[in-house]
C-alpha cells in the first residue's frame, strides 16, 4: 500500500572536504564577516539560538539520489581500479538546498520521492544526517549516482542514471504531500530533473499550487518542464548558462546576454526575480528595480567540482530572503557559497569559513542603459 513517510531528525552531518588555501586565507576566514542569518548559526552549520524561531523553507526532489563518492589515486583503463569511499550520502537538487538552508543556519523540510531498497537507504541517510523529510513512497527505485573523484588530476565525474519512472498517482500525492506541508513555509524550493512519467507541466501545476496556498516559489530546472513552469509564473527563478541557452537558443557568455534573458522573464510575468549564473564571472540578478551584475571573485583555491554550486546558491539564496533580505544581497552570498563550493570535490558541502572569506569580495554593479532586444 503507498503511504507517505514523514520524520524529522536532530543530528548533522560533516564531510571532510580537500581545499588547499593560502595562510592569508585561513587567516581571515575566522574574522571575515557573512551577513544573518548565517552569523547566527553554530560553527558546525546547525540552526543557531535564533533559527527555531524562522519558518521553515520548503524543498521539492521528485527525482532524488544516493551520491555514492568514491576517490582512487589514478583511473586506469585496464584491470582494476582501486577505490575508497569519500562519502555517501542523500542527494538530489531539492534535498541538497535543505542541507545547505540547514547549514546556513536556516530551518528547512524537503518533500521527495523515495521506491525501494535505494529509496530506503535514501530515509536511512537523511534521518542520520537530521534532515527533517516528508517521503512519498513509489513503485519504482531510487537511484543512485556516482561521483568518481581522481586524486592525481583533481578531476571529478558524476555520473548520473535517469531515475525511476513514475505514474500519475506517484505524481499527485508528491503534489498533495508537498501543498499540504506549504502552509507554515513561506519559500517552496523545486529544484532539479523531473523523472519519466511526469507530464511536462508538473511544476505548472506546482507554481499554481503553491501561490494558491500563499507560499513562493523558488524554481531551478531544467528541460521541458521548464517552460510550463515558467509559463506559470514563479516568484524566483535560477538558470545556469547551459540551461539560459536552452531558453534563448543562442550563447549566454556575459552580463549583456543575461540581461536579455532576464528581462524577457521579468516582462513576460515568467519570474518576479530572476538570477542567471555566468560561472566564473558572477551572477546577473534581476527585480523590478533593475539588473544589477554580482561580480564573483578569483578562487582561493583550486576547482574542484562545480556540481554542488547551483543547490548552494539556490538554498543561500532562499535563506536570506526568508530572514527578509533584499534580493541583491541574498544573490550575493549566494555567488560567494557557490564559490565555496567549487573548492570541495562532487556534492560534498561548501565550507562556511570560505564562504565567509569570498563573500565580502562580491562586487556589485547595477545595469544602465537600454536594455538589448528580448529573446
């Protein structure tokens, strides 16, 4: 019989992360300031004294994970590599953002998918790491993904299955389960792919949804339920290039192109905010009040792997505008987790202390002039 499985949990994960600072760095991280509500959290990233009292941001992962992290020295083409295991932990983009909303020293709840023994292992991770979930049971299994981390080059490769296929049902009690935890949230986070099954204009039907039940919604995806959704109209959207150029079906390279994009979202009624990130070069983030470009730093450190930057935004991002920051400055820190979280290999977390470092180098420049034809 399906059942909907609800826990909350009170214990935190850490993960060792491989960053290789300057002094001057390690230095400053213990003084350098990051904006509420960060300060108020505990050093190891649990919610602080005051993180109780802030509502709870919700998160939606219809196709979650178990990342399963492994290093070897040097990968080999023939006869076998030798592994360790780095890590293993509950992922997908939704729960990702939570752990991070957690770390920041906010309160969050992700609402995912979960189908045998895969999905199992997935509750068993998230109540031992002390994310609060609410898991919607299905037929078909969770997946798992890879992150294959080679110590001699510094590379990383993720390596990511389809996921499991879903029925209408499936579908409608996600939908169910997640309106009906939406009252007392004020952000809801849909982040990441949807799996087969789904109809395009599912997060349609979640945008509808959650303005219906007075909450906004914070969207980052991708494919074709992207346009239904957007169609819809969210409060807050985030693109990386790749998924801009599937929008405007030409290059997304600097702040000018952002800007054509976010314009079209923000005059189409598509997002009241939205924010398109340029890699290397920062972020463009767009209200009512202008385009305004957030300029990200150079690294202290070497890259490692970029594949946990985007759910880092996302959940700094939506962390600060639940504590009511302004957009600006919540995208902000939001370019400086991101960037903390290049510095650690596959989805491991970012490091508070780096996050604190880069975040005062954000540099900030609002748009003028007219702005290029929309898409």
């Amino acid at each position: 019989m399906s059942r909907v499985h609800v826990t909350a949990g009170c214990s935190t994960m850490e993960v060792g992360s491989d960053v290789s600072l300057s002094s001057e760095v390690n230095a400053a991280m213990s003084t350098a300031a990051i904006p509420d509500p960060t300060a108020t959290g505990s050093a190891d990233g649990a919610g602080g004294p005051g993180s109780m009292a802030r509502p709870s941001i919700l998160t939606l992962t219809m196709n979650p994970t178990v990342d399963l992290c492994w290093e070897v020295g040097h990968l080999e083409a023939i006869g076998k590599n030798r592994a360790r295991v780095r890590s293993v932990a509950a992922g997908g983009g939704g729960i990702n953002v939570a752990r991070h909303v957690v770390r920041l020293g906010g309160r969050a709840t992700a609402v995912h998918t979960a189908g045998g023994e895969v999905g199992l292992r997935l509750n068993r991770l998230l109540d031992e790491e002390g994310v609060d979930h609410i898991a919607v049971d299905i037929g078909d299994e969770t997946r798992e993904a890879l992150v294959l981390f080679e110590a001699e080059s510094r590379r990383g490769y993720h390596i990511v299955p389809p996921g499991p296929h879903l029925h209408d049902h499936e579908g409608q009690r996600s939908l169910e389960a997640l309106v009906r935890a939406a009252g007392s949230s004020p952000y809801v986070v849909a982040s990441g792919s949807l799996p087969s099954g789904l109809p395009d204009d599912f997060y349609a039907a979640v945008a509808r949804r959650i303005r219906e039940a007075g909450s906004r919604l914070v969207l980052d995806t991708s494919g074709p339920a992207l346009r239904g959704a957007l169609a819809e109209g969210v409060f807050l959207f985030r693109c990386n290039r790749t998924e801009a150029e599937s929008l405007t079906g030409r290059p997304v390279r600097s702040f000018d192109d952002a800007r054509a994009l976010n314009d079209h979202l923000l005059t189409t009624g598509a997002a009241e905010v939205a924010v398109t990130t340029l890699g290397e070069l920062g972020a463009l983030c767009s209200t009512a009040r202008g385009h305004t470009e957030l300029h990200a730093p150079p690294l202290p450190g070497e890259p490692l792997s970029d594949a946990g930057a985007g759910d880092s935004m996302v959940a700094a991002l939506t962390t600060q505008l639940a504590a009511g920051v302004d957009p600006v400055s919540a995208c902000a820190l939001g370019v400086a987790v991101a960037a903390a979280a290049m510095l650690t290999p596959s989805t491991e977390p970012f490091d508070l202390g780096v996050a604190r470092f880069i975040r005062p180098q954000v540099r900030t420049r609002l748009q003028t002039g007219t702005p290029r034809q929309g898409i």
